[in-house]
C-alpha cells in the first residue's frame, strides 16, 4: 500500500493525531479521489460493523485493531461488489473513455491509454537504461565524462548531461525520465528503493508507472514524490509543473501538498504553496515532440462562448479531440461536433477523461460541450508516434 493510502487507512481508523488529521483531511477535501476512498472505506466500516457479533468503536485496544485494518482492506473490496450488485450490475462513471484507446505518447492525458498509462519499451526493470538520444554520463562529483550510448545502463549515483539534443531515460520498475537538450540530471536510489532524480540544468519531464519518483530541482527547495502521472521540472524558472497525475511538494513541517493537474508550483514557496493554471503553449514541448512523433500538433480548444468553440476548419481524419471534466454535481455530459451529441454520465466531484476521433463526432464546425463549466481542458491532437 502506497504511503498516502496507509495515511487515510490511519485517517479512518482514528489513528492519526491531530496535526496529521488535520493535514490528511484537507487533502481528501482537495482530491476528489482520496475523498471517493474515504467514503468507500467508511461504507466498508459500516460492513464490519454489522456482521461484527459485539459493538466495537475505534478507540478500542490495538489488539482489536490489528484484526480490524485487514478485515477493513477486504470489506472495502466488499462494499464496492455490493454497490455494483445494488446497481444491478451497472459501474459508476468511467474514469476515461478513448476511442481510440491506445498510447499515443507519455506526458499528457490524451496521450496516454484510458487507464492513464504507457507501454514500457523493455530493458532492465531494475535499473536506469540509456533509451535514445545523445548524452554524456559521469559519476556524481567526477570531472571524467563517457558518452552514453542507447541500450547502456546508467549506474545509480551517475549525472547524465545532454548537448543539442535531447534523451530518453527509462527509469526503474518502469518509468520514463525526458531530457530536454542542454540539461543535466542526477540519477539515485532513494532509501525506500525508488528511482530518485535531481534536475541540475535546462528540462525534465518523467514519467511514473508502479512506484513513485523522488524529484528536485538543485537550489530550490522543491522536494517532491510524483506518485503516478507525469511531471515537469525546470531549472530556468525555478518551477515544477503537474501534468497529469499526482505530485506532492514536501512542506517543511514533512507533510505534503499536492500540486493540481495542470498547474505549476514556483519554488521558495514551501511554507505557503501557491500555483497557477499553466497553458500548453507555456511547456514548450517541442524537443519532447521530436523524440516520440515523426509529427505531431496540438492546439488548445479555442472557445467562442461558453460551451462553444470556435470553427475548426483543419482538422483531418486523424485528429482526436481531448477533454478533462471535473463536475461539482452529478448529471450528463454531451459533446457534439455538428452531428448528433454523444453523452457521458458524470459522477460529482469524479474526474472524467474522454478522448474521440472528432470525425466520429458529425461534420463541424464548432465543437460543442454542456455543462461548460464541467470542462477544465479542451485540447485537439493530431500525431504518429515512432
């Protein structure tokens, strides 16, 4: 069980002392994720409570808790069977529907498969492998510098350094570290055994798959876990981005503040975290681009009204229209494109990926989305992966 799950299984049970309370329920006030697991393992309290032969409350002895945490763990599995058989076999609201659902590329949501990950390339699980590109590695605190050939496995505590272009770096236990030219990252294991990287120059961008990432930015105090998703890092502005995902910024008192999707977190600002939404243009993406597509274009959605965007006149057969809903009520999405509407159920407070061909969607102009303001990115990709 990741860290953050052990905390709201602690959280549920009562475990926590007050400061530590206070930290975990602000966060599941603020993700709607953790906040949907709360309430299952609360429905899976109310389980153990009914089949349970005497009363119990949770301020018992730890020996009735040591039995309670994994009858807990089984009857969440419990209440979630129940509630699919209650809706006579009909699951609550997809969490992505992509049509295609294949991986197109790593970093962002519409790239991705409809469970949010990508295809690993092969190689060493348990260790760093050089994957493209050109680099030069050195050993931390050496001056002596090797070229850094593609197959060729990166020792930990290695500082791998590109030129004029950029590299591919798959990471332990599956992910995926990108490298913009003229950057420079070191490459640990941290002391819980995960991947542990600190970007010293230039642009980074990783990639999570089983286990999380341990990311800085050298000078700063930006000191994060990325614990799914993909994240960016970036020496010149001093800032992390969240590009999808989860990514935590370590706080001084050691708890941790989550970065929303989309946003970027300047550093020095670890007694007070403030972020702000951040635009597709703003990444500057396109070394990135040129490692995975032989062509790719992106366009953020451009709306004339609420709901309503302005004409796409040059889209083709290949481009897919990408949105990211966050619904504060439950209701129906439709979304059409001159044809007739497609609808998705939303679940409130439940994020809703959807990625379609737009062709699928009716002839144009103008693409259409109600509610409006469920709809936090709108963004049209057209690409051929390598």
């Amino acid at each position: 069980m990741r860290p953050e799950r052990e905390r709201l299984l602690d959280f549920v049970l009562g475990e926590l002392g007050p400061e530590d309370a206070r930290a975990v329920q602000a966060r599941v006030d603020a993700e709607p994720e953790l906040s949907a697991e709360r309430d299952t393992l609360m429905r899976a309290m109310g389980l153990i409570r009914e089949a349970a032969a005497e009363g119990w409350t949770i301020g018992r002895p730890a020996a009735r808790l040591r039995w309670l945490r994994p009858a807990l763990a089984v009857a969440a599995v419990l209440a979630l069977a129940f509630a699919f058989l209650l809706t006579n076999g009909v699951s609550k609201s997809p969490a992505a529907v992509y049509e295609p659902d294949v991986a197109l590329g790593y970093l962002l949501g519409e790239e991705t498969t409809a469970d949010g990950r990508v295809p690993r390339t092969g190689g060493d699980a348990d260790a760093f492998v050089m994957r493209s590109g050109v680099a030069k590695v050195k050993s931390i605190g050496s001056t002596r510098e090797f070229d850094l050939p593609a197959g060729a496995t990166v020792p930990a505590e290695s500082e791998i350094h590109t030129t004029e272009d950029g590299a591919r770096v798959d990471l332990p236990d599956g992910g995926v570290l990108f490298m913009a030219p003229y950057s420079t990252v070191q490459c640990r294991v941290h002391q819980d055994g995960d991947a542990a990287l600190r970007l010293i120059n230039g642009t980074a961008c990783t990639v999570a798959a089983t286990k999380p990432i341990h990311l800085a930015v050298h000078g700063t105090d930006l000191l994060l876990v990325q614990d799914d998703g993909a994240a960016m890092l970036r020496k010149a502005q001093s800032d992390a981005v969240c590009l999808r995902g989860t990514l935590r910024l370590k706080l001084s008192d050691g708890s941790f503040f989550a970065v929303p999707e989309a946003e970027r977190l300047p550093a020095a600002c670890a007694q007070k975290p403030v972020t702000t939404k951040i635009c597709l243009e703003d990444l500057e993406l396109d070394w990135y681009a040129q490692m995975v597509y032989r062509h790719v274009r992106w366009e953020d959605v451009e709306w004339e009204t609420p709901g309503t965007s302005r004409p796409i006149t040059d889209a083709n057969g290949d481009t897919l229209v990408y949105l990211r809903a966050l619904p504060k009520q439950a209701g129906t999405l439709r979304v059409a494109f001159g044809g007739e509407a497609r609808e998705f159920d939303l679940a409130a407070g439940q994020p809703l990926r959807i990625r379609l061909r737009l062709e699928d969607l009716g002839p144009g102009p103008a693409l259409v989305v109600s509610p409006a303001a469920a709809v936090k990115e709108a963004r049209l990709l057209s690409a051929q992966p390598r």
